[in-house]
C-alpha cells in the first residue's frame, strides 16, 4: 500500500517533480509491488520442489568399525589392516506411486502457484489502476470546482 501511495503522490507533480502517464506509473508501481515480488518468490520456489521432486536422491553412505585398540587380540593383525568393519553405499530408489505420486503433486503445486501470482499481479494492477482513476477523478472535480470559483467570484475570491 505505502508503493501505491508513493506512485500516486508521483502523479501529483509540483514544479520540479518528475511526472508518469498513467501506463508509466502502473508500470513502476508493479515494478516495485512487494506483494508481486513475494507472489514470484512462492512461484519460483514451488518449481524448484517440482524440479526437485523429479531428481533421483543422492546415495548415502556409510561406515562402520570394530576393534579399535584391540586389533591384535580379536583378528591377530596389528594397526589397520587389523580393524573389522564395512562401507555400505546406498541409494533409495522409489518407484510406482510413491515416485510418481509425488512428482504429479509437486507440478501440480507449482501450476497452482504459477496462477496465483498471475491472480496476485492482476489484483495489484486493479488497485493501481482503480488509485489511478480515482486520483484523475478528484483533480478534475478540483479543477471543476475552481473554474466555478472563478465564474462565480471572478480573480477576487
């Protein structure tokens, strides 16, 4: 709102402040719209997890060991050769629904947000516009007004 209000007072120019055409403010006003901004952050996001949801996930692994400091007692070799364990490399793998069923609603999500943020900019786009209008409306009622001031009461006021 304060981004509209702004806009709207940059309508309003005195002797040295910069002037818009309406087309030119609108733009602006959706150029520096928060509320745009965060609409196009959710969108953005939303096809990050979708993108996400389609890569297959990273293997993991892991490692394990037995007898430290007893090496030569338990397997009869000293230092590391003497050490038990085992290195597990893994990597889920889903398939079927799972696999499916997720990527189906993450590209939904991404679709619904994609539309929300167009709803959200054209909202916004609304409001300017609906500012904008009523701004013109009330500087021809005041020039209206003053031209019937002056028809009335002539320069003497």
């Amino acid at each position: 709102m304060i981004g509209l209000t702004l806009t709207l007072l940059a309508l309003q120019a005195a002797g040295d402040t910069v002037t818009y055409d309406v087309a030119g403010a609108l733009r602006r006003a959706l150029e520096a719209s928060p509320t745009i901004a965060a609409a196009r952050f959710r969108d953005a996001a939303a096809h990050d997890r979708a993108q996400q949801a389609a890569a297959w996930s990273n293997p993991s692994l892991t490692a394990s060991g037995e007898n430290f400091g007893q090496q030569q007692s338990f397997t009869g070799r000293e230092g590391i050769a003497g050490i038990e364990g085992q290195i597990v490399l893994a990597t889920p793998l889903p398939f079927g629904p799972e696999r499916s069923g997720a990527i189906r609603t993450a590209r939904a999500l991404a679709s619904s947000t994609s539309a929300a943020a167009e709803v959200t900019e054209l909202d916004v786009q609304a409001e300017v516009l609906g500012a904008v209008a009523d701004l013109l409306r009330d500087q021809a009622m005041v020039e209206g007004a003053r031209e019937e001031h002056r028809v009335c009461f002539g320069n003497h006021g």
